[in-house]
C-alpha cells in the first residue's frame, strides 16, 4: 500500500505541476494573491477546487490543502469565480491578501441537481415529492441498501425482518398499497429497474428459512446516492410499477480532474441486546409436577430434586445458541478519477458478518466499474459494471408449528436436558422429554452448529449507454443493461440434527437463474422561448425481458455424514422440481416540463405499459400525472417578508400501478396430485384456476400537496406534504361458491386508501469557526384503512403459514381496518372460583374449564365465549415514525448521532405465547413461576395445565412502539500536516456503535421484527425471529 | 460521426420488436392445451381418484377431514389434549356452528371433487383414443361423483347438485341452488348404475380402480339409506353373487395390514401410500397422525369412554385389539409400554413409528363385510331374522373370532332372535365392526338413534336433533344466502 501511495503521490505532483504550468500566462503587472478554498461547514479544505479570475481566463486549481495561489495583472478589488463539483458556484470580491472563501455544499440548495426518473431535474423546478437520503445516513453499517433508507426520508417506513446477517426488509413507501400482490418499491439501480423480490434468492429448497435480501448484492460503500420518489408526479413515468415508490440508486461515479485511492475499513463485533426470561431448571421441575397434576399423575421430581437443581443441572438453551462478540468486517478499496474527456471509478470490497445466532454468518464480495467517455463533443457513453458474490449461512426451520425454527426449539428446550455430553458431543440421545426418531432426540444446539443451509448469490448488473447531442436541444439516449442473478442454495440436514433424524439425513439443493434485459431509448428537448418560458420534454420506449428458471432437487437416507449435499446419489431421492417463467413489459413514456420565470413550473408525463402478466382483455395500461409548482418566494410581494428565504408549493395528482401479481395469474392452470394404483403411485392433471383474461395491474391515484421552505438564510429548512392515496383494483383472491370447485379466482377487486402527512426538517443549529451543530429530523405518520375486498366479503383471515398461528388465524383484513390487524380476546382474568367457573362465561371449545383458567370477555353478552367475541387488538402499521438526526463537528472532531422511533405499532408476540403454554415436555416463561395456585391466586397467569391450545388475546399482543438510539459515531480526521507527512490525502479513524440503546416496553427480543418478511397480509408476527444485535465498530477511511 | 449515429440507432431498433406480450407458460398445462390424447383423459381420472386422499396444504377428505363428521363427533370418539383445533373441539363437543372450519373443508374437498369428475366427464369424449377405456374412464369418474354425492347428501341433506365443470368466473355461472335430497339421490343412482357397467376387476397394476362390484356395493349402502330393502337385497346380493370373488378375510387385523392391500375383502379403498418421491401429504391421516409417541401425553384422537366401547368386546373378539391398543412394543427400548388410555390402532404402521402420518394403509370405503351385514339388515327389516340373515351376521362375528368362516360354531352363533333383537345385533355388531371407518354417524343416523345414542357420553351432551344434518357452511351461505337455506338448529 506503501508503495502505491508514493508512486500515486508522484503521480500526482506531477499533474498538478502541469496543470498550474498550463495556466501559467503572462500578468502585465505582478501582484500576488495566497487562498484558502474550504466548505462552509465542516472547514475542511476542498482539493481540486478551479479558481478563476472573472473577466479573464485566469484560472488555477486548489492544492491538496485547498490553496491556491495567483501571480496576476489585477489589481484589488476583482472578482473570483469558484467552483467545485459538488458545491454551489461562488463569485467572490478580493479586497486584500490572503483570503478565505466559503463554499456551499449544493446539496441544500433548491438549484441542486435532483435525480429523477430519466433525467435529473433542478430541485427549484421539481413539482414532484422527491427526496434524498442525507449523506450521513449512507455510511451505515449494514449489508444491504434498502437498510440506508431507515429513518432516513420521511414517508419511508423500513421493518428488517429478523437480525440475521443479511436478513431482508420491507420498504413501504407511504403505507403499503397492496392486499396480496407486491408492495416493494421500484429500485432503479444505475438505470437498471429492479423489483426487490426475495424470492429470487430462495430456490425452494426445504426447511431453508428465511431468504437473503436481493439488494444485499449492492454494496453500500459504492452508494453516492439515493432518492426516494414518492408522490405520482415523480414516480408516473415508471407507470406499473410506480405505485409502491421508486428508489433510484447511483453508484460513485469518478470526477475530472483528480484522481484518488480510497481505502474505507471498519472491525466490529455484535452481540444480543436482550434475552429472554425462561424458567431453569428448578423452576422448570416445579412447572412440571403442577402439570402433571392437573391430569392425575404423580409427579416427576421430589422436593429434594427441585431443590437439588438450584446448584447443579441447569442448562442455559438460549444462551447455547448466541455466540458473543461475533465479528464483523469490512473492506472497501476504490479509484477514481477522470480528465477532460472521461470519468473512471473502480472498487472493490469485502464483508464478513458473523450471525449472533450459532451457524449464521455472511459474506460478500463485490467489484464495481463505472466508466464514462466523452467520445466526440457530441457523442459520450459509459459503462456501469457490477458483480456481487455472496455466501449467507442462515438459521432453517424446523417445520412444527410450536416450533419453527432451531432457535425457538432452544428456547423451548427443558432446562434440566443438559446440551452436551460429558465427551463434550451433543446431546442428541438423552431427552426423557421428547419423542425420540430413529433413536435421536432433537438438540436445537446441534441443529444450528450442524446443519448446513447455504444460500450461495452471484449477480451481475451491468447497464451500457450511450448519449447523442443531436442538435442543441436534442438528445438521443439509448441504454441496454443486463441483471443476471443467480442463486444456489444447498441444505443438509444430519441424521442426528431433528430434520434429518426422520429420514437419515436430509440433502436438499436448488438453483435459480433470473435474468433480466431491459433496452430503453429515449429522446430529450430542451428550448427556451425567450426569457420566461422554459420548455422541456422527454420521451421514450423501453421493453424489458425477464426469464426465471428453478430447479431443486433433494435425497434422504444416507448412509453416513459424509458427503452430505454433493452426493444426492447415495441417498434415496425425493421427486424433484422445475419450473420456468418469463415476462415481458413494454413502454411508451413521455414528460413535458413548462416553466413560466421558474416562478410556475409545470410537469405532465405519463407511461404506457404492456405487460405479459395482464390478462389478454387488458394487456395495456395507462398512468398519467400532472404536477405543479410555485416558487412563492421568486414573486414581487414576497421579497420582503423578513426571514423566508425561499418557499414553494407543490401541487400533484396522477395515477400509478402495480404489476407485481406474479405471472400467468391470468391463464386458466391445472396442476399435478397423485393417486396410487397397485402400489404406485400415478400423476394425475387437475384443474386448479379458473381463467381471468381481464386480469390487469392493480392502480393507485395519488394527490399530494407539498411545501417547501427555507428560513433565515436556510438555516431552517421545511418540506412538508400531504397525501392521499386511493388504490383499486387490488388483485384479491375472491371467495366463490365451494360447489364450483373452486374456492377463490382472482380478480381486481379490493380496496385499499392510505393518506398521511410527512414532514422532513434540516436545521443549521451552530456554527462557529471551529463547531458546527446540524440536525435532520424526520417525521411521518400513515393512515391504512382496507374499503373494498370484494363479492360482498366484509373480512378474511389469512392464512399464516405456521401449524399452530394457522388455526389461532392472528391476523384479518376487514373492511375499514388497517392491514395487519390483530383479532382476538379481550382477556378478563382469572377465574378464582368454581361459582365463577359456573356462572361466567367459558370458551365453547374448550370443555372442563377449571378454576385457575384464563378468562376472556363476553363482547356480545351471549353468555359464552365464541369467535364472535373476537375484536379488533391493533395493528401492526405504527401510528407515526421518526427519527433525529445530528452531526456536530469541532475542530478535527465529528460526532454523529441519530434516534429513531416508532409509535402505536403493535406486535402478536407468538413466541411469548408458546413460552405461555405450560406442557409436560418444554421451557416456559419466567413468567409462569406466578402461575395461579390455590395459595397464589394471581388474576394474571392461569394455572398451570397440559393443553397446548394457543388463542389470540391481547395478552400476546404487545406494543410495539420503539425510541432507540440507532447509531453513534465519533471520528476524527488527522490534521493535513499529520495526513500529508503519511503520504495521504486524508485519513480519518472513527468508532461507532449502532443499537446501543433501546427504550421500549416490548417483551421479545426486538420490536423491529416480522417474522413472514415481506407479506402484507400478515406483518407483525414475532415467532422467534433472529434477534437483533448490537453492534461496536471502528474503522478507517484514507484517501491517496 | 455517421458511423455513430448508425451504429446508436442500430442498438436501438435491436430489441424492439423481437418479443411479444403473449407468454406461453412452460411449467404447466392450462386448459387450452390439454384434453388431447387418451393419456390426458387417464391423468384427469387419477385426479378424481386423487381428490379423495390429497388436499395440498390441509388434511385429505378421507384420510381425515371426514373423520371429524363421521367418526370423531359420533358417540365412540372425541377430541384429545393434542387436538389444537378449537373447531376439531368444538365438533367433538357437538357445539360447532356454521363457522366450522372442519364442516367447511369437508365441503370444499368433496365438491372439489366433484368438479374435478365433471372436467373429466365433459372433457374426455373429445380426446382421442379408444372408445372403451374412454367410456370406462367416464364411468371411474361417475363412480367418484356419486360417491362424493352420497357423502355430501347423507352430511347435509340436499345440496347443490353441480354436473358440468365450471368455465366463466362469474359469480352468477358460479352459484348453484340447494336441491332436494330426493333429487340428489336419484342422481346418485344415475351415476352409480353407470358406473356398474365398469369391469369387474383390473391387472394389478390398476388395483384400487372402481369396479362394477364397487358401484353395486355403494348401490346397496344408498338404498338401505333410503330404506328400501329390495332394491338394497337386490343390490347386495349381486355383490356377493355375481361372481367378483369377494370374501372375508380370515385374519380381521389383515384388513388394516399393508401387504394385503386390494384384498378379497375389499372391495373399493381409498389408496395411501407413504411418501414416494416426495409425494407430500399423500398419507393417510388417522390415529396414526396423532401418536404422541410412548408418552402419557394424550393424542389429538381419543375414545370417548372406554367402559361404553372399548370393555364391550367379548373375550376372544378380535376385533378389539386391531381397532385399540392398551400397551405397545416400543421398538426404542424394546419394552412394552401401557398408555393411559386405549389409543386406536386400525391405521398405526407399527413397522414405521417413526413418521407415523406416511402410512401405507389404505382407507377401506366399503368392505365385503359392510356387504354381508347390509343384507342381513335388509333382510330382518323386509321379513325379519331368516336363516340367511342369520348365517350372515354370523360369519362376520366368526371371522371376528377366529373361528372358520363359513362352520356353524355354537359359541359365537346368535340364534333365536326376532326382529328387534336381530336388528339389535346387527346394531351392536357395527359398532364393533368398523371402528374409525366413516360408518358410525351415518349407521347412527340412519337408524334414527344418533341424539340417544351420542347423548350416553356426558361429554357429548350437547347432542340434539339438530345435528343430524351438518351446517351448510356459513360462508357458502355469505355468497348464496337465498339459494342454500340452512339447515334447521343452526
């Protein structure tokens, strides 16, 4: 590294030497003058900033301090034009020698380029919501991009669904839209659009668990920046699918005139931020002699044993399953740089993360080159190239529906079953409280340490293009790009692990293969009519091609362990699968921008999307918008209202869709069932959906009104907006009479209506020569309501895939109720006496119930209690979110620190419920030890009984609201001398530590959790998802 | 320059027009491209066969979900601790309501069923083939429907009588009104004398396909039904007579054995077989589904009392150690292991404990037994006990004994009954005969005893006329409330 950087330095000298020769012209008179070009706010000097004098063609760079220096004719005062990339250009008086000059990041300004969909747009002359994702949020320590979005934007609500090293997330864009179809928001990654759809990294292999997030294949560190288009005059050119929000990504592109190397690193480790209150051992023994007594039989420990447990023979399952301190790195190495004509920027970068949870790690390589060429005045055309490897060990399921997955079993697990043998093996034959198979009982501990569930991810994304000036108002743009993703998962499951038990061994390996061509062309005029009328229009036709291909294939009884995944044919096989499916989307898209004096500014555009996924009765649709926007501050009687630097109003209506409904929904399928003849068995071919060839996308209508506002010289800057959204047509399976034969077709049916208001506020606090003090807060709140499911269908319940969360049905979608309602009992206590028992009203289904049982309340007053006295227990959609983030920074210092909250989102906490339900045969919450008993009549937990009976109460349904300290970094950046003496441009060091602290009254392990990932019908269930952790790095960014 | 704007404009135009928005699916068939070939016509058949034993994603209609109404509900069943399902509680319990979700996918399963029949029956005579396998095909598939019917019309009266495969998704083409009973049963009758005209037996690479015997079999069991002793005697004797080769087992466990699938003794089974080549839930679901292993835990499936019908059996009766196990080997520590309870045994692969909801053990629907004890009702009620009534009933308690078959034997023999006792036997000997086999609540009902009956277990006292009739299950009702009327007491 040495070495690079000494030739690089050179390199460098050398650059700078010509390029101050070349600027090297004759002064008439020699005066001098020595400065300093520095941001405004954080005082640090800008490198490579140009200096030019105005009125001539004077002009110099600024060195790697920031200084420049001038040999000139002028004489005092004259005027400097500055500029740099990147910052606001600034004329600036000399009056004397030397001198200082402030320049302002552009990033704050209503002139800043904006990234828009095709095409970037001056911020003043947006009419759309549009915002971006603050710079501070983009060095996060996260493996996947859509994680850079958490509190970042208002109106922009991110859920991981577990803790799990590469776990996914669902973005939902000012509520979700959806019943049953996608709710992810478009990703346009360098051009390239992309639906984050999870399922592209699950191959369908068995008992694999939760699937790796796609976008975990865009590496973070190569992130300049991200926008969020949330509104439909921003987010109608992507038509069918712009109804969920677009994110548009942009890689790091190089920049002319100077080159670097940068070296950005972190360490770390992370460890659980809570456990949770199990029995042991000795509580545990007590828990089971009261069971066994509520069904007549002696007990299984004597006093002496319970006693006896409190010294010796107490195992801690959960603990077993973490690791502590479980590191995490990462390494990133780029260049960049460019000259007159062309612009380079190659990285590349490494990310080891291991799981908090036993066997869960994570790793990734990436490599980008992004190449830009200007190849003739007219003509210029680029490259984008990305190649993702990554390997995700995850935590599988275990396929019961008390437990779904090892980490559950663990926590369920008896406490006096010791984990290991005295030869220091699993215990894996030893469990008196379990049913043994094939001679092995299951240990949760082993399962995780043994078994192997890899998700193995390769994806190229690469986008071409080229760009022709036509005439001076005229572009022509064509681009083709390619996402190729490739996922390969492999399981083995060993015959003492409890999925492999059954079958001696379990082999399972999958692969799909997406791939993804998308061409677009389009064409751009921009022309003035005179002063005040600025014209621009934009149109294009684009076509994407997808093809998906899966197969999987699995084997069971093997001989031994060995060979596990890689020799199905020593096993006996399982049948395999194979599927294939292609779509295509083809579209027309126009805008047309008009701008009266950039006081009044006005957007139409529009797509027309043809997609393959519709019916034949309705393959095109169509999603206009109209946006419009007033820069009140440009009129004559705004000029002096004292504070208000500049204001502006956004007013925008338009119409977007949503064409994630899966493929061929709209063919009439027949499926294959088997039957057996004479002992073998036969494909059958049956009927399984009726045709729809109406079946089209489903559409939003979106108003939004908007307020932009910056005071005392932006110090305070205010965006404000109002929405109201109103989606129909949602693809809903509709139930249709049984005796058809069928129980549901689909069809564009359902309701769904989400409005809100977001407020995003960025404040300069402080700011001294030294110190600086800004602030970002961001504020959101939506309302979700369901209006319409179809057929007269008030409500359903969904069906959760979980034996257990199956038959309690946690979760329905009713009529005027937000998505991701909670339905169940009110509980009412204990029932302390047996007149109570007699008099009060008892659950129908549960026959015998007994003094020490729970007690629910009778809503309807019918005397007993029935599903009918279910109610509405909250949802899992917050109330409102937000988040405050600050950066300070103090000489060479910089602190970041950033809170992030949630309130009056509610979570079923079914983990808490199983550990609820006293068995024979698992652990159960500390909680039970106040258990009713005839000498504790609590009038909370119920006595203890051997039914495994789970219901839905308000019990389990916790809230969810959340104030955590998200993230705190503090760096510090070497002074220059010291930086420079290293042979370095800059070095910083910075330590961080992200979820240090979270205050909330939830009982699990996170309150940012759902365990079914990105479903819409049921979010909100906690089943022993993987916990969060926290997280200590420090790490360090040199620039050469 | 030229060159560049060629070249721009030529990648341009590349991929324009070379796709089209029409996507034919590759990973399955749709309707348009099916119903060709003979084999196609064979593959929609085994589908009808194949709505009997598997449901994707939920419990198979005769290998469970019909137990809840047949078995489960009746007077010798109940619901366990392991049965999480309130509604599974609720039915044991005879507190459901129209809401059951058991009652509602006993429902859906059987019309799915039935439609599945009707895509073959009004598909199959555009396919190309032979004319005889087509017509025997069509009269498999007759056979199926009827007997869906029958299930359907004896569990909720008149239902909605649906003969041709649904096409439009229309609601108005979807919705079909309640008939009458009558009118369900005369097309039962249509579609089983059909299916009489199928062979009467297959290769043994068909084992398990419906037979001539199978359909007069099921003839019998619907007249008797009906009460309408000839046509049952007339029926019953054409089993037994028309030289099909049907006869009892001489081992009663060998009805429930594996290796003896497709018997003598049986005469139309619902196949199961366990997991081949990841064939998913294909297994039978019985008992087997809820062994909780040799613990004291209580299975999802239990006997309601065991003084009322499990002490009943006479020593030396058979039957009650193949229908119930007291103690089992437990093949882990190789010791013999005593439950609590007797757990019920018909369907319990002893060989393979480990998975014990993949058994291989088929579903007997009728058996030649139910045969000779259906006659001998018809019989008593039509003329009272005569002698052939009386060898009937006897060579099935023989069997029951172990004793030959066809030998008078003075200790097991009933003699000397009149007609309310033989009926009364005849009675006592079903209950006996075929426990777990989706009899009880019919035979229960049919003789006009179920509320008496059910009503002896305290825990089912909720018993009352109402119940025999099932709901018409409330969200049908949702969609259709003026074409499917409910049954009364709901």
């Amino acid at each position: 590294m040495k070495k690079i950087s000494n030739i690089y330095i050179l390199l460098f000298l050398l650059l700078l030497t010509t390029g101050i020769q070349a600027q090297n012209t004759t002064p008439l008179i020699q005066s001098k003058l020595d400065g300093t070009v520095v941001d405004d706010i954080t005082n640090q000097p800008i490198i490579g900033a140009s200096v030019t004098i105005k009125g001539t063609t004077h002009g110099v760079i600024t060195d790697a301090e920031g200084k420049f220096y001038f040999q000139t004719g002028q004489k005092f005062p004259y005027t400097l034009i500055v500029s740099y990339i990147g910052y606001k250009k600034t004329e600036f008086i000399v009056e004397k020698n030397p001198v200082i000059i402030n320049l302002r990041e552009e990033r704050q300004e209503l002139d800043e380029l904006v990234v828009v969909g095709y095409g970037t747009q001056k911020r003043k002359d947006i009419t759309g919501s549009v915002a971006s994702v603050p710079k501070a949020n983009l060095s996060q320590v996260t493996s996947s991009a859509d994680n850079l979005l958490r509190g970042a934007v208002a109106g922009v609500v991110v859920t991981q669904s577990s803790g799990r090293p590469g776990a996914s997330s669902s973005v939902r864009i000012r509520g979700g839209n959806s019943i049953t179809a996608g709710n992810e928001p478009l990703y346009v990654v360098d051009g390239i659009l992309i639906y984050n759809d999870n399922a592209n990294s699950s191959a369908g292999v068995t008992y694999a668990g939760a699937s790796v997030n796609v976008l975990s294949t865009i590496n973070p560190a190569d992130i300049e920046s991200i926008e969020v288009l949330k509104d439909a005059s921003a987010t109608a050119i992507y038509g069918s699918r712009g109804a969920n929000g677009v994110v548009i990504i942009t890689t790091k592109k190089g920049t002319k005139g100077q080159d670097n190397i940068s070296y950005q690193g972190y360490f770390g480790f992370q460890n659980i931020s809570k456990k949770l209150k199990l029995m042991n051992a000795s509580e545990w023994a007590s828990l089971r002699n009261d069971v066994q007594a509520s069904i007549g039989q002696a007990p299984s420990f004597t006093d002496a044993q319970i006693e006896a447990f409190k010294t010796s023979g107490n195992y801690d399952w959960q603990s077993a399953a973490f690791r502590t301190a479980a590191p995490v790195q990462s390494h990133n190495l780029s260049f960049s740089g460019g000259d007159e004509r062309s612009r380079y920027s190659v990285s590349a970068g490494y990310f080891d993360q291991e799981g908090i949870v036993l066997g869960s790690d994570f790793k990734r390589i990436s490599l980008r080159a992004n190449y830009e060429r200007n190849y003739s005045q007219n003509f210029k055309f680029g490259v984008n190239a990305n190649y993702t490897y990554s390997l995700a060990n995850g935590v599988g399921t275990a396929g019961s529906g008390r437990t779904p997955n090892p980490l559950v079993a663990a926590v369920l697990t008896a406490p006096v079953v010791p984990i290991k043998n005295e030869d220091g093996s699993y215990n894996v034959t030893n469990n008196p409280y379990a049913t043994s198979v094939n001679g092995y009982v299951p240990n949760p501990i082993n399962d995780l340490e043994n078994t192997t569930n890899e998700t193995n991810l390769n994806r190229i994304l690469t986008s071409l293009f080229g760009e022709y000036k036509i005439t001076k108002k005229l572009t022509a743009k064509v681009a083709v790009s390619g996402d190729v993703l490739n996922t390969k998962q492999n399981y083995y499951a060993p015959s003492n692990t409890t999925t492999g038990a059954g079958t001696k061994g379990l082999a399972s390996v999958g692969d799909r293969l997406v791939g993804s061509v998308l061409n677009e062309n389009t064409v751009n005029y921009n022309t003035n009519f005179g002063e005040s009328h600025k014209f621009s229009a934009l149109g294009g036709y684009t076509l994407q091609y997808t093809k998906g291909e899966v197969v999987n294939a699995g084997a069971n009884t093997f001989v031994n362990d060995a060979n596990t995944y890689n020799a199905l044919q020593d096993g006996v096989a399982v049948k395999p699968y194979s599927e294939a499916y292609e779509s295509v989307l083809k579209s027309w898209l126009a805008r047309v921008n008009y701008s009266y004096k950039g006081k009044y500014n006005f957007t139409l555009s529009g797509r027309a999307d043809g997609s393959s996924r519709f019916g034949a009765e309705s393959l095109w649709g169509y999603f206009p918008s109209a946006g419009f926007s007033w820069n009140i501050t440009d009129e004559e009687f705004a000029n002096n209202i004292k504070g208000v630097t500049e204001a502006k109003l956004r007013i925008t209506a338009g119409t977007t869709g949503n064409q994630e409904i899966g493929n061929y929904l709209s063919l009439a399928s027949m499926g294959s069932v088997n039957y057996s003849f004479g002992g073998t068995l036969y494909t059958g071919i049956a009927p399984t959906r009726l045709a729809n060839p109406d079946l089209k996308w489903e559409k939003t209508t979106q108003y939004n009104v908007g307020l932009d506002l910056s005071l005392l010289d932006r110090k305070i800057n205010f965006v404000f907006d109002v929405y109201y959204k109103k989606t129909n047509d949602l693809l809903i399976s509709v139930p249709v009479p049984l005796s058809s034969g069928y129980a549901t077709v689909l069809q564009n049916i359902g309701g769904v209506e989400n409005k809100g208001f977001e407020v995003g506020l960025t404040t300069e606090n402080l700011k001294t020569e030294n110190f600086a003090w800004n602030s970002n807060i961001v504020f959101s709140l939506n309302r979700n309501k369901v209006t319409e499911i179809g057929n007269g269908v008030n409500e359903f319940f969904p069906v959760v895939p979980n034996g257990s969360l199956l038959q309690q049905q946690p979760v329905i979608v009713k009529v005027g109720l937000p998505l991701g309602t909670f339905w169940g009992y009110k509980t009412n206590g204990i029932f302390q006496t047996q007149e109570e028992v007699n008099t009060q009203p008892k659950i129908n289904s549960l026959a015998n119930t007994k003094v020490g049982d729970r007690r629910y309340v009778d809503t309807n007053g019918d005397g007993v209690i029935t599903a009918l006295d279910k109610g509405n227990l909250g949802t899992s959609q917050p109330k409102f979110v937000g988040s405050f983030s600050n950066t300070v920074s103090y000489g060479d210092f910089d602190l970041n620190f950033s809170f992030q909250g949630s309130y009056g989102a509610k979570i079923f906490n079914a983990l808490n419920q199983q550990l609820e339900i006293s068995t024979l045969g698992t652990n159960a919450a500390a909680t039970l030890n106040d258990r009713w008993t005839p000498t504790n009549p609590s009038n909370e937990i119920p006595r203890a009984t051997s039914s495994p009976l789970g219901i839905v109460s308000e019990r389990y349904v916790e809230d969810a609201s959340f104030l955590r300290l998200k993230l705190i970094t503090l760096g510090y950046t070497l002074p220059k001398s010291v930086s420079k003496k290293l042979g370095t441009k800059s070095v910083k060091v910075y330590v961080s530590a992200e979820n240090l602290i979270t205050w909330t009254k939830y009982t699990g392990y996170d309150p940012e959790v759902s365990s079914y990932e990105q479903n819409n019908l049921y979010p909100g269930i906690d089943f022993g998802s993987y916990p969060n952790s926290k997280t200590f790095i420090s790490g360090l960014n040199v620039t050469f | 320059m030229k060159k560049i704007i060629i070249t721009f404009l030529l990648s341009a135009g590349l991929l324009v027009s070379c796709t089209e928005l029409e996507v034919t699916p590759e990973s399955f068939v749709t309707e348009d491209n099916y119903f060709n070939t003979q084999d196609d016509a064979v593959a929609s058949v085994t589908a009808v066969y194949a709505s009997l034993s598997l449901d994707p994603g939920e419990q198979s209609l005769f290998g469970r979900n019909l137990y809840f109404l047949t078995d489960m509900a009746s007077d010798y069943a109940a619901a366990g601790v392991s049965a999480t399902n309130p509604q599974v509680r609720a039915l044991s319990s005879l507190t459901h309501d129209a809401t059951s979700d058991r009652v509602q996918v006993a429902w859906r399963q059987i019309y799915a069923g039935i439609n599945r029949a009707n895509v073959s029956i009004d598909n199959i005579p555009k396919v190309s083939g032979s004319e005889v396998i087509k017509t025997r095909l069509i009269n498999e598939a007759k056979f199926i429907r009827g007997l869906l019917y029958f299930q359907a019309v004896r569990l909720w009266g008149g239902v909605p009588i649906v003969l041709h495969e649904a096409t439009s998704i229309n609601l108005g083409d979807l919705k079909t009104n309640r008939s009458t009973a009558d009118e369900v049963y005369a097309q039962i009758i249509k579609d089983l004398t059909d299916a009489e005209s199928l062979p009467a037996t297959y290769s043994a690479a068909d084992a398990g396909r419906a037979t001539s015997g199978a359909a007069k079999a099921i003839l019998a069991k619907v007249y008797i039904t009906r009460k309408d002793w000839p046509n049952t005697i007339l029926k019953a004797r054409e089993v037994i007579n028309g030289g099909y080769g049907y006869a009892l087992f001489e081992d009663f466990q060998d009805i429930f054995t594996k290796t003896k699938k497709n018997g003598k003794e049986h005469i139309f089974s619902v196949q199961f077989e366990p997991n081949q080549a990841g064939n998913g839930s294909s297994g039978s679901t019985f008992q087997a589904t809820s062994f909780t292993g040799f613990t004291a835990t209580e299975p999802a499936d239990i006997i309601s009392d065991v003084a009322l019908f499990y002490d009943i059996y006479a020593a030396g009766d058979k039957r009650r150690d193949v229908s119930y196990a007291k103690q089992l080997l437990n093949p882990t520590t190789g010791t013999l292991y005593t439950f609590p309870k007797p757990i019920f045994k018909k369907y319990l692969d002893l060989t393979n404990l480990a998975t014990p909801s993949n058994v291989a053990i088929n579903f007997p629907v009728i058996r030649y037994a139910d045969i000779l004890l259906t006659l001998a009702e018809a019989i008593n009620e039509q003329s009272g006990p005569t002698a052939e009534a009386y060898e009937l009933i006897n060579q099935v308690r023989r069997r029951a004994f172990g004793k030959a078959i066809t030998t008078p034997d003075v200790t097991v023999d009933l003699v000397a009954l009149n007609q309310a006792s033989f009926r009364a036997a005849i009675q006592e000997e079903r209950k006996k005969e075929f426990v777990q086999e989706g009899q009880r609540w019919f035979d229960l009902v049919r003789w006009g005893t179920l509320v008496t009956e059910v009503k002896k277990v305290t825990a089912k006292n909720s018993v009352s006329e109402r119940n025999n009739l099932y709901p018409i299950p409330q969200s049908e009702r949702n969609i259709n409330p003026d074409g499917l009327p409910q049954n009364p007491g709901y």
